[in-house]
C-alpha cells in the first residue's frame, strides 16, 4: 500500500498569502494518478486538481498544482476566504487507493 | 452532469446490519469502477472497497473484509454496500467516490447501543 504522507498537518495563515501544502508518497507514482480534493465542513471532498497539475472544471487559476516521482504540491496562490478547509491528496495508481491524512488551512 | 446520491444510512446497534446505496446518473454507469471511501467523524477519508464496472471484481480494506459485501445493479445505475457485524469503529459518512472526481454528498452511519 502506499502511504501518503502531508505536511504540514496545519497552516495557518491570512488571506492574501499563499500557501504551499506537501504530499509525500512511499512510492512513486505516475503523476497521472495523483488528485487534490478540498473538502469544508459538513460538505463532500471536492476534486481541485487531477494528473498531479490540471486544474478541475470550474476551479480558480489561484489554484495550482506540481511535482513528480515521490513529491507533489498544491499551492494557492493568495488565500480567499472560502479557501480555509481541509486539502488531501490521493493516488489512485497503485492499489488500494489512498489519501495522505490532510492539511488544515486556518485562518490566521 | 454526473450525479452520485447516497441512502441508507442511521442508528445500528454493534453486531447489526443496514444495506447502503449509491444512485449514479449523468454517465454510462457500467463503464465506470466506483468506489466506497469513509470519514470517521473528525478523521480523514478512509478507502472501503472497489466494485468493476461489470461487477466481476472487487476490493476491500482489509478492515472491512469478510463484513462488507459491495455489488451493483446495472440495470438500475445502483451501487451498493452490504454491511454486516457493524462495530462502533465502522461509525462514519460513508461517500461512493469515482477517481475520474466524483464524490456523493455521503450518508452517516452510527453504531452505537
């Protein structure tokens, strides 16, 4: 199974700023098979990102994502209100699927 | 526009059994692999199990297995989750998730005596 592992487990920060939230995988993986999803509370997880970098239908350019092999990140590049939530990344290329544990984005 | 609504959710007491379904639309469903994925409350997304797209092959967590039983109905656009000796550690929004970025809006499931 491979383990995704985010950090950090909290940022906090106001809006404006950006922020850099990080996925590392146990193993590598085919950038094909790594999402974001954002998820608020008392709602579903939302698909931000798929393919490790292409933006899902409807979502901000403000929203951005990168990396390869072990490492990956999504970055916001200056924070809205509506952006404070909880991001996690998935693979799904290797079975089973799974998620790193979350980075809270909090306001500062 | 796809849609994924999930029912069946309640109150179970540990030992028991509720039947949960998720009801696809906006899609040719039986292309599709769809998964169970939960959330105990104030914890991550959990990966349940994995149903093909013609139902010949599933998946599950090994926490699951042997207790959970997937299927789907392709005649009726339906996924489903048997779910057997419910433990108060199986309490959580249960969502069915397709990878290509499609998630239901969940159904909770409480164990509790």
């Amino acid at each position: 199974e491979i383990v995704l592992t985010q950090s950090p487990g909290t940022l906090s920060l106001s809006p404006g700023e950006r922020a850099t939230l990080s996925c590392r995988a146990s193993q590598s993986i085919s950038n094909t098979y790594i999402a974001w999803h954002q998820q608020k509370p008392g709602q579903a997880p939302r698909l931000l990102i798929y393919g490790a970098s292409s933006r899902a239908t409807g979502i901000p350019d403000r929203f951005s994502g990168s990396g390869s092999g072990t490492d990956f990140a999504l970055t916001i590049s200056s924070l809205e209100p509506e952006d404070f939530a909880v991001y996690y990344c998935q693979q799904f290329g290797s079975s089973p699927l799974t998620f790193g544990g979350g980075t809270k984005v909090e306001i500062k | 526009e796809v849609q994924l609504v999930e029912s069946g959710g309640g109150v179970v007491q540990p030992g028991g059994s509720l039947r949960l379904s998720c009801e696809a639309s906006g899609f040719t469903f039986d292309n599709f692999g769809i998964h169970w994925v939960r959330q105990a409350p104030g914890k991550g997304l959990e990966w349940v199990s994995l149903i093909s797209g013609d139902g010949g092959a599933t998946y599950y967590a090994d926490s699951v297995k042997g207790r959970f039983t997937i299927s789907r109905d392709n005649s009726k656009n339906s996924l489903y989750l048997h779910m057997n000796s419910l433990r108060t550690e199986d309490s959580a929004v249960y969502y069915c998730h397709m990878v290509e970025g499609y998630w239901g809006q969940g159904t909770l499931v409480t164990v509790s005596s």
